[in-house]
C-alpha cells in the first residue's frame, strides 16, 4: 500500500464489516487490499489485510496492470469478488477495462480467479469497455448487474479521456450475463461520465446512487467527480434526481473537491455509504450514514 484507498466495496458479516479497495503499490498499477471495521463505527479499524488478495495477471491479460475491487457476493460459504482489470496500451488511448470475477473459500481474506480472461468485457454493442459493475440478486433468484460502458474518448485536459454510461444486465449464475448496451439515465451535460452504480430495494422503490463527471476539468477543477441519484419501480424506466443524492460538497478538507465512486449498504447499523474524496481515493475513503 503505497497511495491510494480506491473503489471500496463492501462485505456484511455481521456486526464486522470488511472493506475492500484498490491501492497502488507504484505508479500505474492497482491491487487489492482490504480491512475489518465495526459495522456501528466504520471509524474503527478491527483488523488491516495488506494482501495483496489477488496478484496482477500475465502479460497481455486483461488485467495485467491493474485490479480494483467492484463488489462483493457472499455466496453460501464462498466469496465472490467482481473486479476491473486495467491494461495499458501503447500509442492511442492510454488504456484498456473489462471485468473478472475471482472467488475466496476463507470468507474473503485470499482469492484466485475463476478464469483467466474478463466475464464482461467488450462486444459489438459495447466497443470500449464494461466494468465497475454492482450486483443485486432478486427475489426470483435472477442475478442483476448494473455497470458502465464506454462509448468514446474525447481530448481532455490531460489527453484523451473516457466517456461512459450506465447500462444493465442479467443472468442466472453471475457469470453469463445478457446485456443489450442501453444507456439506463439521461446524461446531464455534453460528454458526462457516469460511473460506480449502487444499487438498493427499499419501499417499493429501487435507489440507485452513482457518480458522475465532466471530460475536461475533472481531475481537481469543476468538472470532478459528484455524487448523483435516480430511482425506479420496475427497473426499465428510471428517474434521475441528482438533488435528492443527499450531498452536498464539503468546505475544506479530503472531500471537499471531489465525491466519488459511493458504495451503499444495508448494514445492522443502518444504510452506510463509503465513498471516496479528492484525487481519485489518493485521499482515502470515508463514511456517511443515512438520515432515513
């Protein structure tokens, strides 16, 4: 763990929450690592597993240089942990997503891939890229997967950057997923990245929270990362509200120039949202809890 607490996706178990999220041990490489908190005060660290909980991939893998935890599936005794690998490119764009999926028989401590290639990557439909996908299991048994896909990349401030959108999924075992490459929410300003869907049933209602940025000043400047909301009742048609995320920026500090890639739990404590500030998780991750 040399910088960075990214991405945190996170375990229930019990009165214990277990938080995984990518660091970067150099420049350009992401890995795993994850620690134990108390589900009442997510303040307090019970235990910190430096891993790293699952190693790079082999040259010219999908995840060579880079693998950063998405979400967490506790499945009977096992755990499944659905990440996006990185790999660089030479020349064009800078570089290349898709998604894995790795499993732990020790409750989430160790992991190895179920596969070597992605389970979601690109297709005919989604030419760019599919990852940072949530998943929900419903009441029928059906595996639900909401993730972004990239469409373009635009010149940015710092070069060429992505454009991506949210789209939807299903399957029957969490690993052969149908997917047609459909926006789900209306993008708010030209170019808009949507990224990092949360999703929750509750009253009827599904609550998505999910991130959002501009492609040119986004790095430190106006265009960062924000937090933004939509809701649906039958999972086709979504409202987007983004007033009613819950946030508003903070003055000064970790957080204050940018909220990004919220994770939202049920927990015995309550409904908890983990989030990172500025800098991409250069800063760290923190903690919110529901107002309900």
């Amino acid at each position: 763990m040399n910088s960075h607490a990214q991405m945190p996706a996170v375990l229930v178990r019990g009165d214990m929450l277990r938080i995984y999220f990518s660091t970067r041990p150099r420049a350009g490489v992401s890995m795993p690592a994850s620690i134990d908190v108390r589900c009442d005060d997510p303040s307090r660290i019970l235990a910190v597993h430096d891993g790293p909980l699952l190693e790079l991939g082999g040259p010219g893998s999908f995840d060579e240089h880079g693998v950063m935890p998405a979400m967490v599936v506790g499945r009977e005794n096992d755990v499944l942990l659905y990440y996006t690998g990185w790999s660089r490119l030479a020349g064009g764009a800078p570089y290349n997503n898709s998604s894995g999926v790795a499993i732990s028989r020790d409750g989430g401590v160790k992991f190895e891939r179920l596969f070597p290639g992605p389970i979601l990557t690109r297709s005919a439909r989604e030419p760019l890229s599919a990852t940072l996908s949530w998943i929900v299991i419903d009441a029928d048994g059906l595996w639900r997967m909401w993730y972004s896909t990239g469409t373009r990349w635009v010149q940015g401030g710092g070069g060429l950057e992505p454009v991506y959108v949210i789209c939807h999924a299903w399957s029957r075992d969490g690993i052969e997923w149908v997917r047609d490459g459909r926006p789900i929410l209306p993008t708010a300003y030209p170019d808009e990245a949507q990224s990092r869907p949360s999703v929750l049933y509750r009253r009827g209602i599904w609550h998505m929270w999910f991130c959002h940025r501009g492609s040119k000043d986004f790095r430190e400047g106006g265009e960062a990362y924000r937090i933004g909301y939509a809701r649906s009742a039958d999972l086709r048609h979504w409202e987007r509200d983004d007033h009613a995320a819950g946030f508003e920026m903070s003055v000064s500090g970790w957080d204050a120039k940018m909220f990004a890639y919220p994770c939202v739990v049920d927990t015995p404590a309550g409904t908890l949202m983990f989030y990172n500030g500025n800098g991409f998780g250069a800063s760290g991750f923190g903690w919110a809890r529901l107002e309900d």
